[in-house]
C-alpha cells in the first residue's frame, strides 16, 4: 500500500470547480458598490427560505452564534432562568445562554446519535420542575425553566417527535440549533424548521459554507422573523428609529452571493457525503475496535462522520497512527460541555452527564467532505483495518484548526 494524503477536510476542489461563478458574482458586487445587504443578501434569504420550505422566514446574520443570541434575545429569555441544553456540541449552543446571564442545564445525550435524550429532558423536568401558573419552575431554586437548545450534532436531526411533545407539556420554547444539519430532514420536514426559531452556520467548513463567518435565524412566526430582523440591526424599526438594544449582524453581500451559488450544489453534497457514509459503515462493519455512527432520525446529512474506539485508551494511539500515514482525524469534542469551567458556575444545576463525558474520551472524526475520491476512501479504510492496538500511547496531533465544526 502505497502512502497518500487524504486531508481531514478540503475546500480546495470545491472551491476551483465554482471559482468562475464567484468572481462574476463578485465583479458584479463591484460595480454595483453594495457590500451589506441589498438584493442579493434578500436573493439568498429567500431561495433558502423556499430550500427550507415550511413557510419559513430567513433572517441572515454574522455566523451561528449570532444566531443563537440572537434566537434566544427574540424570545426574551430571562437573567436567571434555566435553558436545557445538550452537553456535546460546539461551545456556542450553551455559552450564548450565559450571554444574556441564563444558566445553561445539561442533558445527556443519546449514545448512538450523540443527540439529546428526550427520556433523559422528561425525567430532568419531572424530578426538578413543577408547572405553576401554566409555566415551568426550578422547584429548588424558583428560577423559570424557559426553554430549550436543541443541537442537530454532526447532520443528524434530534428526535423532535419526542421534545415537541415536551415543549407542548411543559409549556417550553424550542431553539433548533441546526448550524451542523442544513438538508438534514424527517419526514420531509428540513432541519432548522422544528423550533420556534432555528439557527444555521455557514462557517467555512459547514455543509453549505462562505468564505468568512455567515450564519441565519429560522422561523415561521412572522412577528418572530420581524423581531429578529430588528434585532440584528441595532434594534431599529427604521433608519434613525432604534425600538431596543439590538447588535450589528447584517449579512454581508459577498457572503451571500457566495452561499447562493453553492446553495444551489448543496443536495449534491450532501448525497456524496451520504454516500461516503455509507461506504464507511459497509467498509469497516468488522473492525472489532470501532463503533459506527448510527443513522436513527430521518436524512443524516453527515456534517461529520465520528466513530467510537471501543477501548477509549486507543484513541491517542489510533489518531497518531492515522496521522503518520496521512490520514486526517479530528476529535469532536474533546471536553464535554459540563467540563468548562465558566458555563458550570451554578453547582446545583450541574448535571452529571456521563455519556457525553465518554463519547468526548472516545470519539474520532474521520475525514468526509464532498470532493474525497473513491481511492482516497480505499486509503482510508485499509489503514485503520491495518492499525495495530498494541503501538505504543503518543498524544494525537488534531489536523486542522479546532473550530471546524
Ligand atoms: C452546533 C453548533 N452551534 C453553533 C455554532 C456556531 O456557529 P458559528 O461558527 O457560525 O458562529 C457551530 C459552528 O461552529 C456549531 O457547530
């Protein structure tokens, strides 16, 4: 076997195959001389918003955390309440909740999905709330539980058969962060659709990237979108009118004209990565040391592909050895969210979340973007079939910048 580099992740390809599209788009933002907002941003918001379907409204911001404060803003989250949340997830899902000074809850997660577990938010609710005057209460500290940060992790939707009827009972607001699923989508119905207000992520490396930081909210309640739009613009109504405090996270019109064009590749993508999956879990169905990822709610759309080492010792060992025949790998995520210190300063809502703390010992990324060719993968599956758990413990090298996902 002959040694190649198969890259973690790789915008190269992609990018060259749609350069020419691009730089008329840009010629044309040139000369045209507007640079935020305008038709074009409108343009994007709105073939998203038909891609969405659902009724959707799209209200373009600055990236996916934006987003999320600004979701969780436009729903008048409280200074001391309780919003639930995932432990396993980028560090935004949980820390724009302290933002605007609420107590992020965590909830473990699924062990096949890495998604929330809805048995785990009912028994959480059941043991710690009470409903009083219709609203949710902190039974031991009569702070409001107000809602939830529901994280579609790595492309997969969460269960939100089971939350819906949650939020229905205990009278709880849904935030769908979907930053990681845009295409994903149960039953027809696309991710980033199933909360109050969804919230995507163009960051680079996302399924449907801009150059730069781009992100949107999501929601079909028109006074919602109305807010959200007001919100992201210093709180104005109009030119010189400001209603509220609101922040500066106007989409810029590159951005935009950059994520229409791809927008219009991203089923294709998304089905290459499907199809990548798919080869993987066939590949390495029998390699003892692994556990695959598991497609359990509707279309996974496969923003990462994470397996499991059996014996979570290895990992070091294993992402060493890829990395020294020129494989990629990542860890997503090293630290479950109940480890950092500054999003747990309230101990009596500290949560032990032993599965996430595990898959976070134990998980590995392997490499899944569009443009990976068949050879690559070939590549790919006969060096970790040839890894020997014996080698020796080295510390693993993450292959690219930590916030790729
Ligand atoms: C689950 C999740 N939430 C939120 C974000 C934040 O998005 P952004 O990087 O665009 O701010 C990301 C992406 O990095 C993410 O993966």
């Amino acid at each position: 076997m002959q040694q190649i580099n198969v890259p973690f992740f790789s915008l190269q390809k992609q990018t060259e195959k749609l350069t020419q599209k691009m730089v008329d788009s840009f010629n044309y933002i040139l000369k045209t001389q507007q640079f935020i907002g305008g038709p074009l941003v409108q343009e994007f918001e709105k073939k998203l918003a038909r891609f969405l379907g659902n009724n959707a409204h799209v209200i373009s911001c600055n990236s996916g955390t934006d987003g999320l404060w600004l979701a969780l803003k436009a729903l008048d989250v409280q200074p001391k309440s309780i919003v639930l949340t995932t432990p396993f997830s980028f560090i935004a899902s949980s820390s724009e909740i302290l933002a605007l000074e609420a107590y992020p809850v965590m909830i473990d997660i699924e062990p096949d999905t890495f998604n929330i577990s809805p048995a785990l938010i009912q028994a959480w609710l059941e043991e710690h709330a009470t409903m009083q005057k219709g609203h949710a209460i902190h039974t031991a500290t009569g702070m409001p539980v107000a809602g939830m940060v529901i994280v579609d992790l790595f492309g997969q939707c969460a269960d939100y058969q089971a939350i819906k009827n949650i939020a229905q009972t205990w009278n709880l607001w849904i935030i769908e962060d979907a930053c990681q699923a845009i295409g994903a989508h149960t039953n027809s119905q696309q991710a980033g659709t199933f909360g109050d207000i969804g919230v995507l992520s163009f960051y680079p490396t996302k399924n449907l990237g801009a150059f730069g930081d781009a992100g949107c909210c999501v929601t079909n309640n028109q006074e919602l979108a109305m807010r959200l739009t007001k919100l992201k613009n210093h709180g104005r109504a109009s030119h010189y009118e400001y209603e509220e405090f609101g922040i500066n996270s106007r989409l810029d019109t590159i951005q935009a004209s950059v994520l229409s064009i791809k927008l219009d590749e991203l089923d294709s993508y998304n089905q290459r990565r499907r199809e990548i999956a798919a080869f993987y879990n066939q590949a390495l169905a029998n390699v003892p040391f692994l556990q695959l990822p598991q497609e359990q709610v509707g279309h996974h759309v496969y923003h990462q592909y994470c397996v499991i080492l059996k014996d979570k010792q290895e990992r070091a060992a294993f992402m060493h050895y890829l990395t020294t025949h020129g494989v990629g790998s990542n860890i997503y995520y090293p630290k479950a969210l109940t480890q950092i210190a500054f999003l747990n300063t309230r101990l009596d809502l500290v949560n032990v979340c032993p599965v996430a703390e595990h898959a976070s010992q134990a998980i590995v990324a392997l490499p899944i973007w569009p443009e990976l060719e068949q050879h690559e993968l070939d590549y790919v599956v006969d060096v970790i079939k040839k890894f020997q758990s014996t080698l020796l413990v080295q510390p693993a090298q993450p292959t690219v910048a930590a916030h790729a996902a």
